[in-house]
C-alpha cells in the first residue's frame, strides 16, 4: 500500500513523487540532495484538467512527505492524519469565494514560517490557486522567494498560465493528465464496489473526472439533472423557450448550491453564535466594533455568500462541461468519426440533431458554450451569460 493509491492514470506523475519523497526522506537522515536533479524543493506546482486529480496528488505528496518510514507507506498514523485532513503540520488551504484574498494569504504566509510541531516539514496545500488575484499572488510570492528551512508550499491549478510568471518560475511542475474512461471504470467497480455497466457509463459521462464519475454512479440526482441539461437542445424551439431553459438551467444550479451550502451554513452560524454567547447585548454581538460578535457574524455571512456564488458557478460550469460534450458528439457523429460518444446513452439524440444541422453550425455551438464558461469566469452575471448561450445555440 502506498499514498499514491488513490492517485488513477498517473504513473508517471507517481514516479515523480516518489522519487521526491525518498530524496526528503535522505535529508531527513542528513543526507544532501540536488534538487535540481529532480529530487526535494520547496515549492511545486500540480496542474491538470478539473476531476485529473491535482489535488488528490497533492495531499498524497503531503502524506509521504510526513510518513514516519519516510516512504509514503500509507500505513503509519501521520500518513493518514495527512490524508484525513488532520495533522497538524498540513494545511489544506481551499478558497470557497471567487477569489483568494490577500488575508488569507498573509495568513499562510505567517503559518509557512512555524517551525512544524510532529512532523519534518510544515505544507501548505492550496487547491484552486489558479483564483488568486495578482495582488494576492504577489503577496505569496514572498513565502516562495523566502522560504523558510522547513517550508513546503503545494499549489494547484489547471494549467501553468493560470499563475503569474513570477510564481510558476519558482515551481516545480507537477503535470497529470485526464485518467483514461477505462481506469476509472476500473476504480469505481473495485473501490466503490459500482456494478461494471454503470461504472463504464459513468466513467465515460464524467470525461475522465474521477469525483463527478463517482457521483453520477452512485446517485440518481446526479443523475437525473445530466439528463436534465442535456435535454435543453431539444427545448430550443424558439425566443422565449430558449430564455425560458437559459432560466432552469440558472435556477438548477442555484437550487443545488442551497441544498450543498444550507447546513454547513446554518452549523457555522450556530456555533459562532455558541461561541460569541447567543442572547448576549453589548459589544459582543451588537456593538459597533467589527472585531465584536456582530462584526464576527457579519464577516461568517459575506464569506458564505461567496461560497454559496462559488458553488452556483461551479454546478453552472459541470453543466457546460456536459452540454459542449454532447455537441462534441453531435460534430462526430456529422463527421463519421469512429471514436466513442461521451454521452453514449443519448446517441439517437444526438444523431437526430446531426442530421438537421451542419457541422459548421455545431462548431458556432460549441463556440457559444465556451464562450458562456469565459463569461462566468470573466464574473458576468449567470442569467445573461446563460441567456446569450441560450440564444446562440437555438440560431447556431
């Protein structure tokens, strides 16, 4: 057994790893190490497309880096503190607004430079650090530039453009891969016990993403809204139908933001109200001092709304993800390519639509969804985003 289990499709980023961890482990023991030669350093950076594993690497890195046989055994307790999220000399550093903020920078920056308490190296793990503003990377560049002796900082983005030069420069790139449809299938049957059929559907749906495979295997939600969007080519039938799906479509994912947000939501504000003295009059909850409770309480709900937004964009984006897939199908099959559909099960969809378009109308589709993706990136507002896709793709 290894950390590295987890990790689908990935050997050769593995090998890299690995070969990390043992060069840590040498100098752990005194022994010196190039680093230069592909062994330790202390900053990396993992880049892959979204559901490729990024972070699941970096956390498996971050296990072998404190494992007590120095091998990444996968056995030891600080191996499975470091992957349960609880050791404290690793920190999982995951921005739940649009933007990672200058605060919280400064704050793993301050964190980076502690001595750590049980383990040899104190890691800073931070997913999605392509949503850092450029003041925010500059701030952290300081932490990369000047590292302290025990410092290891762990970023990941989808690609290295995602990051300013100045950063990716001072990084070791860590490139993975999407899985191919056939390892995962493989995962889901033997890990998550999946029946093979569904596995494979799934696995091929998701386009390789591990966590969304998953999901669409084990739960008929899921399920049920993928069939939900991609019903929304059939419903272009005119002005108002296309406004009106652009409309369900942005509500879908609204809805599913509250539902995953809801409880987390009300279990924060509980227990900060707990801890500030729920009923209490004064400076603690009411006074005008924003590091008093009200300021407190007041702080928890804007970063909520941030990760509520957050979590609509991305229930928006999988969607996208799969409504330009299926017009990726609907372009094969126009142009007789031999290679499988992603969405398989809605072939005869998929062939119909083929037949009543050209392939030069598919790609302006194509071109619409994306475009849709750039302008939530971009922070345009969902409903017109969606509505100007909407209306792209009922005209082509």
């Amino acid at each position: 057994m290894s950390v590295f289990d987890t990790l689908v499709g990935q050997e050769r980023v593995v090998e890299q790893l690995q070969a990390a961890v043992d060069a840590a482990a040498r100098l752990r023991d005194g022994g010196s190490v190039d680093s230069r030669a592909g062994g330790m350093t202390h900053a990396w950076l993992f880049t892959g497309p979204p559901g490729s594993g990024r972070s699941v690497a970096a956390r498996a890195f971050a296990a072998g880096l404190q494992c007590e046989r120095g091998t990444g055994c996968g056995h030891c307790e600080a191996c499975a503190q470091s992957l349960s999220g609880a050791h404290p000399d690793v920190a999982v550093i995951v921005p739940e607004g649009l933007h990672l903020k200058i605060k919280e920078a400064r704050e793993i920056i301050h964190r980076s430079s502690r001595a750590p308490t049980r383990g040899r190296w104190q890691v800073t793990l931070i997913e999605d650090a392509d949503r850092m503003e450029e003041r925010t990377s500059n701030t952290l560049l300081k932490a990369i530039e000047e590292p302290p002796p025990h410092g290891v900082l762990l970023l990941c983005a989808p690609s290295v453009e995602d990051l300013l030069p100045t950063i990716r420069s001072r990084c070791r790139l860590v490139s993975l891969r999407t899985p191919p449809a056939e390892a995962v299938a493989s995962v889901l049957v033997s890990r998550d016990g999946v029946d093979p059929a569904m596995a494979a559907f799934a696995a091929q749906a998701a386009q390789g993403h591990i966590g969304r495979a998953r999901r669409l295997a084990t739960d008929e939600d899921a399920r049920r809204e993928r069939r939900d969007v991609l019903s929304l080519p059939r419903s272009l039938q005119g002005v108002g139908s296309a406004l009106a799906a652009a409309d369900d479509l942005v509500s879908a994912a609204k809805e599913e933001a509250v539902a995953s947000t809801k409880l987390r939501d009300a279990q924060e504000t509980e227990a900060l109200a707990t801890a500030l003295g729920a009923g209490a009059t004064g400076k603690g909850l009411t006074g005008r001092n924003p590091k008093g409770g009200a300021g407190a309480l007041k702080e928890l709900e804007t970063r909520q709304k941030d990760r509520a937004k957050r979590t609509q964009r991305d229930a928006l984006d999988r969607a996208l993800v799969d409504l330009a897939a299926f017009y990726r199908d609907v372009l094969q099959v126009q142009l007789g390519t031999r290679t499988a559909l992603v969405h398989g099960d809605l072939s005869e969809q998929a062939a119909t639509i083929a037949r009543a378009t050209t392939a030069e109308s598919t790609l302006r589709r194509i071109d619409a969804v994306l475009a849709c993706r750039e302008a939530l990136d971009a922070n345009v507002a969902p409903l017109l985003a969606v509505e100007a896709m909407a209306l792209a793709l009922r005209t082509g």
